[in-house]
C-alpha cells in the first residue's frame, strides 16, 4: 500500500473509532445499562452502513471523499469549531 496513502488514511480510522467510541458511551449511558438490545442493533447497522458508503465512495469517486474530509473553506468559525470538536 502507498505509504503517503496509508499516513493519512491511519488519523481517519484512529478519529471515527474514537469518536464511534464516545458516541457508544453517550448512547449507552443515557439508557443506563449495557444490554439494551435495540442500542447494539443500531450501533451495528450505523457502523455497517458508514463502513460500506466510505468503501463505495472511494472506489467511485475517491476526490468526493476527500473533499467532504475538508473543512469547508466558506463556512461560519463557529461552525469550524463544532466540526472541529466532531
């Protein structure tokens, strides 16, 4: 695999596992308990469908994907904070 490819591919999977690790504690702490079925259910069709549409869309248009990892170059700072914290 390309070296400078995989340099910038490695922040990515580290950032949504991360934030995919955050949002599965926020969701499962507001129900309170671990064995709430219909959570995990969610949790694994979310993580199945992101995984699938990224995979798609870098095999059909990889400088849409790129693009859409950008910030956008017109928007609001505040906005630029909020999708900095995401």
């Amino acid at each position: 695999m390309n070296t400078p490819l995989l340099k910038s591919i490695i922040p990515r999977i580290a950032a949504g596992v991360l934030g995919l690790g955050v949002f599965a504690l926020l969701w499962f702490g507001i129900a309170g308990r671990l064995t709430w079925w219909q959570g995990w259910a969610f949790l694994v069709t979310f993580i199945t469908y992101v995984t699938i549409l990224v995979w798609r869309l870098s095999r059909l248009n990889p400088e849409l994907l790129r693009e859409r990892n950008q910030p956008a170059s017109k928007a609001e700072p505040w906005d630029r904070v909020v999708m900095g914290i995401y």
